[in-house]
C-alpha cells in the first residue's frame, strides 16, 4: 500500500499540495509549545496554513489517560502504554479532523508529542522494543516528515514547570526526567535507520531555539510553497 506522506495530494482548491507532518518532541518543560507557536506563526506569515495538535489527545483515550497521569485514576504502566498507543491511532485516522485527513488534504500539521513520547516514556517499565511494536501499526499509518527534539537540561525543565503549575504529573520529577532524556536518544539511535530526527539545543534563548527549529523545517515546507503554492 502507498505511503500516504509520500504522494502529492489536492489540496480544499484543487492545487496540488503535499501535506506534512512535523513533530515536536521534548521532556515536560522544555518549550515544546512556546515554539511549535512560534513556528506556526512563521508559517501563517508564509501563507501556508497549519493546524497545530497533540498527544495525549482530548479525545475519550486521552482523557482517560489524563484521569492515570493525573493520580484521580489508578494504573499500571503497561496499560497506560497501551492507552497512548490507542490515543494515537484514533489521533491520526479519525475521519475529518484526524492527523491522516489534514496531511491528506496538504495541511502542514504541527503536533506537539508522537511516539517517541512513548519510547521514551515507557521505557521506564517496559522493554522498548515492545514499545515500537506496540506502535508499529501508528509507525505504518504516519511516519513525521521530521522530528524535532528540543534538548533541555532536565534541571531547567523541573524548573520551569515548578514555577508554571501547582500540581506536577507523575513524570515531573528529575530522575524520571533524567531517564526519560536518556531513553529519548536512546530510541533515536535505535531508530536511526527509519526515522528522521534533528536535536536542538534547547536552552538557548527562545529566539535562538526558533531560528534554529526554522532552519530545519525550512526544506519541508519551502518546496511546498515554491512548487505547490506560488
Ligand atoms: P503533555 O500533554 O505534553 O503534558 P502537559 O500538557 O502537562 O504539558 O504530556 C503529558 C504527559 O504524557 C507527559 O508527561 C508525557 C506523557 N506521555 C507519555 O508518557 N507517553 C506518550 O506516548 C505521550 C504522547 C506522552
């Protein structure tokens, strides 16, 4: 079967437009959202519309998930691992607003954590490589155009989340963080071969880290406009 990310598609005014899909991927605090705004603000000032989305999603699973990582739901690892491997199917093929629809119809769709959230994450309890297969059928429907990890000491992460919440979730402490940083790249080189991953520096100022993420993603969405929009 034809990847779907791999074929030019016509976009709502019938011009030929290539969908991406971007992913943005970072511990609790590292400014994930901040830049995926920044970004999606670059591209509006392009002309090129984007929808910005996350996971866990604000769907059924996701909340459920939520009610787990918020401690008012009791759980075990492996069940919530199972849940954002579900949130993330029903995140990407829901028909319309689903992930797979808008690349579909040429949108460029910024998501703020995709599996390697899980990879990371879970990895904590359980074996990474029944992580990947667990999210082998996701890997199938949607694989990102480009990952971006932005790297922030998990210091500054526990930090910046202390002085923006009253309440952390049950990740939001530094040896988890720690482990969660060091099984992130140990998932990218594990992945190496398959996916496509760039870390930035993340604890540059928010300009910096901007510029940087800007330069990356230029390539994906630059053809997009020269051959597809203009
Ligand atoms: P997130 O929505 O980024 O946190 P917040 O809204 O509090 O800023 O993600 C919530 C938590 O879910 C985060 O600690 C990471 C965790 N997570 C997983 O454990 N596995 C996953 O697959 C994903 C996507 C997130």
């Amino acid at each position: 079967m034809p990847l779907l990310w791999q074929k030019p598609l016509k976009n709502d005014v019938g011009q030929m437009a290539e969908g991406r899909f971007l992913v943005f991927e970072g511990l609790d605090g590292s400014g994930k959202t901040t830049q995926m705004t920044r970004i999606q603000k670059r591209l509006t000032g392009m002309g090129i519309e984007s929808v910005t989305t996350c996971e866990p999603t604000d769907g059924p699973v996701g909340s459920l998930i939520r009610d787990m990582l918020e401690g008012r739901m009791s759980s075990d690892p492996r069940t919530i691992a199972a849940l954002f491997a579900a949130d993330r199917t029903d995140h990407l093929v829901k028909p319309e607003t689903g992930v797979q629809a808008l690349v579909g119809k040429g949108r460029v769709v910024l998501c703020d954590r995709y599996y390697f959230s899980s990879y990371a994450y879970h990895a904590r309890d359980m074996d990474l490589e029944w992580i990947i297969t667990l999210n082998s059928l996701n890997a199938q429907i949607l694989r990102p155009d480009l990952t971006i990890f932005i790297d922030v000491a998990p210091e500054t992460c526990l930090d910046r989340i202390r002085a923006g919440r009253h309440r952390l979730d049950m990740y939001e402490k530094i040896d988890i963080l720690k482990q969660v940083r060091h099984n992130y790249f140990a998932a990218f080189d594990r992945l190496r071969n398959t996916e496509k991953v760039v870390t930035v520096d993340g604890d540059a100022p928010e300009d910096a880290v901007e510029k940087i993420i800007w330069q990356h993603l230029q390539p994906f969405v630059k053809s997009r406009v020269a051959s597809d929009i203009i």
